[in-house]
C-alpha cells in the first residue's frame, strides 16, 4: 500500500472565472462576471466590501432589489426572478452568487 505524503497533495486553485450556474441574458452575465472579478481584485480578503460593491453596481445598471452572498464553502437555497441568477467561483475558492428578487 503506498502512502501518500502531506507534501504530495496538491491543491488546484483556478483563477479564471468559473461560472457554476447562470440564468442571465449574456450581456447581463457578461457585465456581472467583469464586476464580480474586479470587486474580488479589489477587496481580495474583505467579503462584505466585495458584495456591497456587486450589490450596489447591479441595482444601479439593471434596477433594485439584487442579493450578493460571497464567500468560501457555504450552500444555499434561494427564490429569484427568472433570467436574474448568477452562481460563480472566482480567485479560486470564492464563491459569489447574486441574484434578483422582487
């Protein structure tokens, strides 16, 4: 039997977008994936800035009523407007969902 040394184990971090699950126009998702990359950029270890700054951007180009949940290992059950969803890794294991609910 081998063994596997704590050394070997390599952890894959992606630093590309990966968008998890999306219900948006593309023009849409393509504008909240850029916004959620550069909020993550430019709060790397503050969540709460991070998705005050989506929340904010979001209910300015495309109306109020948008939620920001960021952060590492948390699940979720959410109720939102169809077509308003995005679900996405970033930076490698954060994760933003924002979606839209009237």
């Amino acid at each position: 039997m081998t063994e596997i040394k704590k050394d070997d184990v390599v952890k894959k971090l992606h630093t590309y977008p990966l968008c998890r699950e999306c219900d948006m126009t593309d023009e849409m998702e393509q504008e909240a994936i850029k916004l959620c990359v550069t909020a993550a950029e430019k709060y790397a270890d503050n969540y709460e800035s991070i998705s005050r700054m989506i929340r904010e951007t979001m209910d300015k180009k495309f109306g109020a009523s948008w939620h920001t949940v960021v952060g590492e290992g948390y699940g979720f059950e959410i109720t939102y407007q169809l077509n308003h969803l995005l679900y996405m890794f970033c930076a490698g294991n954060l994760a933003i969902c924002i979606w839209k609910s009237a």
